[in-house]
C-alpha cells in the first residue's frame, strides 16, 4: 500500500520532467558548420590556408608529394591520424605499420571526405582534411565517432598506382 501512495506521489513528478523541455532519450550532437568549430591548437587547422570544395570539404597540403598522382579510381596506401575537433586521437596507423590499402572510386568502403580528399594527392604528400558530418558519418555517428562530428585527418599518401 505505501509502495503505492509513493508511486502516485512521484508520478507528477515524473510527468513534469517529461515536459520540462529537454530531450534525454537521444544523445544527437548539433551539426556545428566547420567555419564555427573550435579547433585544438594542436591540431593546427588555418581554414583560411586551405581549400574549401563545394561539398563543404576543406583540404591543405602539407607537404606536396612528387610521386604518381592519386585519381578518383586508384589504388591507394596510406598512412592517417583522425582525431575530434577537441584534438582527441580516434583512429591511426603510422609508419612503420602497414599502410592502410584503399580503392579508390564510387564503390570504395571509406567516408566520402576520403573519396574525394585523397585524389589529386602525390605519393610523399601529407594532406589535412577537415570533414564535414555529411562526408564522414552524419547524423548517424558509427563506433567512438559521435553524431555529426567534424574530423580532422592527417592523410600520408605511401603509394597510387
């Protein structure tokens, strides 16, 4: 009897928190637009040196490659760093580990900031790509990559042919 007294007493309660204008049944982080990101210094992003693409895509080469061209159907091998906004590491493979085969082209099982990120590179180049949400992993996040996150690779381009 008194489990039941407390239960119609905290019902109100529970109710009014419902209501209360917060959302608590999902975790969405908003699309904040790259131009108004904060960016890690250790990450040394500088929009204003790199190219923005019409599909919100900004690239900087670091270091420019002297080596075969990388196209939108290569095969590809890479070296990568991908780390948050904030600077926090999420996923690499460095030298002197494997590189990291891709094939490159419509089909190809890697983000779409890394389909279009990676053509025109030179083998020995070093590329910065800061992906918008739309071409990483949207609203949807995957693993440790949260919903609408903007990432930050650093791209070592080992091979093209």
């Amino acid at each position: 009897m008194r489990l039941r007294r407390l239960s119609v007493a905290f019902l109100p309660l529970a109710f009014a928190a419902c209501l209360g204008g917060t959302d608590y049944s999902t975790n969405v982080t908003p699309n904040i637009p790259i131009e108004q990101t904060t960016f890690a210094a250790s990450l040394n992003v500088d929009l204003s040196k790199s190219t923005k693409s019409a599909t919100g895509l900004y690239t900087r080469d670091l270091t420019v490659g002297t080596g075969q061209v990388a196209t939108s159907t290569s095969n590809v091998s890479v070296y990568y760093a991908g780390y948050f906004a904030d600077g926090q590491l999420f996923d690499s493979r460095s030298s002197p580990s494997n590189p990291f085969p891709i094939q490159l082209g419509p089909n190809a099982n890697i983000i779409q900031g890394w389909k279009e990120g990676l053509v025109g590179m030179k083998v020995g180049g070093v590329r910065q790509l800061i992906i918008p949400p739309e071409l990483a992993y949207g609203a949807a996040g995957s693993g440790p990559i949260p919903t609408n996150a903007v990432l930050v690779f650093t791209v070592e381009l080992v091979s093209a042919q």
